[in-house]
C-alpha cells in the first residue's frame, strides 16, 4: 500500500486502519453485548426470555434515524464535526447504560448510542469518498473491509472476555475506552477531506427532492426495499443468537467462537464476491444468492417435520446463509446506489435509514417469536427472501443482467 499522506494529513495505510475502525463503532457495539443478553435479562428483571433483544433493535432504531441527519450535514459541514458530534452522542449514550438500572433505562441508551455511531459510519464512508475515485476507491474499500469484517468475529469473543473479570458494565466501560481512542486519533491525525468549496447546503428542499427521488426510481427504491427485507431477516438471527446458541444448543462460553466462525464466513464471501463481480454482475450474483438462501431455507423447515435439529445441522445451514449475505450485503447497496450519483449524499442516508427501518421492525418481530427452535428465524430467512425476489423480478422486468 501506498504510505505517501493524502489529503487526510497522514498515510494511506493510517487512513485505511482508521476508516474500518470507525466502520467498524457498529459492529462493535452490537457483537460484543451479545454474550452478556441473558445475564443482563436476568439482572434488570427481564419479563421475558426475548425482551433483552431489544437492546439490539433499539441501537438499530437510533442508527436509522442518526443516518437521515448525519449524512446531509456531513456534506454541508464537513467530516470532522459530524465525527465528534456523533462520539459525544454515542459517549452520552454510552454512560446512561453504564449507569442504568432497568432494562428500559437501557434501551434508552442503546438509542441514542445508535443516534450516535450514525455519525462515525456515514462519515466513514465519506472519507474514502472524498480522497479516492474509481479503481483506488475500490482498492481502499476493499483493504477497509478486510479489516472490517474481522470485527464481528472478534467481538463476542472480547465481550465474553471482559465478563470473566467484570460484569455486564464492563462492555460499556470498553465501548468508551474505543471511542476515546478514536477521538484522539481524529483530533491529533486527520484533517478535513471536505474542501468549504465542495460542501452543499443543507436545504429542506434540496433533502425533500432527494428523498423523493430515490423512493420514486424504480430500480432504487426496489433495492432499498429487498435489502430492508433480507437484512431484516439477517438482524432476527442475531437477536435470537445468543439463545439459540447458549439456551438451545447450551455451548455455555463456546457461543462467541461459533459466532465468529460464521462472521468470518460473511467475510470470506465478500472477498469472493470482489474477485467474481466484475465478471457476473453483481444484479445476477445477488438473484442468486437470495434464491439459494430461500431454497436453503425451505429445506431446513422441512427438517424439523422428521428430525430433531442438532448443532452441526444447524452450522452448517447458518454458513451457507452467511455465504450468501457475504454476496448481499455489498451489491445489493451498489445497485441501490448507482443511478443516485448527482445525489449521492441523501441518497445514502435515505437508503441507510429506510432499510435500517424496515430491518429493524422485520428482525424485532422475528426475535420476538424466538421459541427455542429455529423455526421462527429459518421461516423468516425464507420469508423475506422470496418477497425480495419478487420484487427483484418486478424492478428488472423479468431481465436480470
């Protein structure tokens, strides 16, 4: 990599490391609570087994709404406010549930730590936007996903880690320890990449017309809808994984490698997916992979009516379903993105919000059915899939590329 310093003030390979870990604020703050889910229920006097995945759809919640505000005014003011703006949110965030004592003292605060990593996130991407074009945007992106995706598969692992020598409080205590590093690191390393020229003004009109445009393009709003429903269907997993895991299956402390092990699947699927799509097309990669999850998922359904579901059985469905999403999540985006070029700011909160919405409600209802058998979350994958093909079909007119 080249280690020359661009316009951010330092290198391309400082650049690259600090751009994933501001990405990278997400999946930190939802994969590490994940072990903890079921002590802090039994602590905060949960009323039932699945109430404590709300800790999840609530920081997706704030995360939707934080979008709408944080990409506009990240194009009119720049990268660096919006990043300490959104830190001094997810910090506030942070401390009220540090300090809570009821669970709906803490969903409060995942809220608003979710108002709060919107601002890291969208900047994030931002930042690559405004240094790189073309070829080395592609190249840098890539480079921030390789490290990106190592995040998930890690961070079950920390979380459980922190609870051998502290309780529950002590994930939050290392989500303000993250976040004070990266302030720090923003605050001493990188300078503005928005230029006081190439900034637009935040109008109401101008958002309006935006939001307009991308939910009346056919091909847009299509795609914003279908990745609402399959990452829907992907957030119903992760509320229910650590009872399907710990309560189910009883793996005990085993459930942050399994997890990992099937983030890391996610990653590897994205990697192929960079070296494929340029020959394939991302349009008939992302049809197929939403049909194998269906197909897939029908299948597993039919499982249950004859055998009773062990864990191998079940590893082996959720990696092949991880496999898939690692070909999603990406292209999916792209095609929603790419005829929003002139707008491309909104356009990207309109998109994150709107499917982050729907993702939320789809995967809160999905957790909430949790029954402790799969088949609430394999009917839910297979749900969702095929209405997205449904509606991939109608975008495309039967034609796929």
């Amino acid at each position: 990599m080249d280690n020359r310093p661009n316009h951010s003030g330092i290198s391309s390979t400082e650049f690259t490391i600090l751009v994933a870990l501001l990405m990278s604020i997400v999946a930190i703050s939802i994969d590490a609570l994940l072990p903890a889910l079921g002590i802090i229920g039994s602590e905060l006097g949960a009323v039932t087994a699945n109430q404590p995945q709300l800790l999840i759809s609530t920081l997706f919640l704030g995360m939707a709404i934080g979008q709408l505000i944080c990409g506009p005014l990240s194009d009119a003011l720049g990268r660096r406010p919006i990043l300490f703006a959104g830190f001094a949110l997810y910090i506030f965030g942070t401390l009220l549930c540090h300090q809570a004592d009821s669970l709906e003292a803490l969903m409060i605060g995942r809220f608003i730590q979710g108002l709060g990593v919107a601002g890291p996130y969208i900047s994030a991407i931002s930042l690559v936007r405004d240094l790189y074009h073309g070829a080395q945007m592609a190249r840098v992106m890539s480079l921030v996903m390789m490290i990106f995706v190592l995040v998930p598969a890690i961070a079950p692992s920390l979380g459980q880690a922190i609870m051998f020598f502290a309780d529950w409080r002590g994930i939050f205590e290392m989500y303000l320890a993250y976040a004070a590093i990266l302030i720090l690191w923003i605050c001493f390393r990188l300078q503005e990449t928005l230029p006081k020229d190439n900034r637009i003004p935040f109008t109401r009109k101008g958002f309006l017309d935006g939001f307009k445009e991308v939910i009346t393009h056919r091909i847009t709003a299509s795609y914003t809808i279908c990745m609402g429903l399959f990452f829907g269907s992907f957030i119903g997993y992760l509320n229910s994984s650590q009872q399907i895991f710990q309560v189910q299956f009883e793996t005990g402390n085993l459930f942050s490698v399994y997890f990992g092990l099937l983030a890391l699947v996610l990653g590897f699927a994205s990697l192929i997916n960079s070296r494929i799509v340029e020959r394939y097309g991302a349009k008939t990669i992302a049809f197929r992979a939403i049909s194998t999850v269906v197909i897939t998922s029908a299948a597993f359904l039919c499982l249950h009516a004859f055998i009773t579901i062990n864990l191998w059985m079940f590893l082996i469905y959720a990696a092949v379903l991880f496999f898939c999403f690692g070909l999603l999540f990406g292209n999916v985006n792209a095609i929603a993105m790419e005829p929003m070029g002139h707008v491309a700011g909104i356009a990207s909160a309109v998109i994150g919000s709107v499917s982050s919405v729907m993702s939320m409600a789809i995967g809160t209802f999905i957790g909430q059915m949790y029954n402790t058998t799969l088949i609430p979350m394999s009917t839910g994958f297979m749900t969702m899939g095929a209405l997205a093909l449904i509606i991939i079909y109608w975008a495309e007119k039967g034609r796929l590329e």
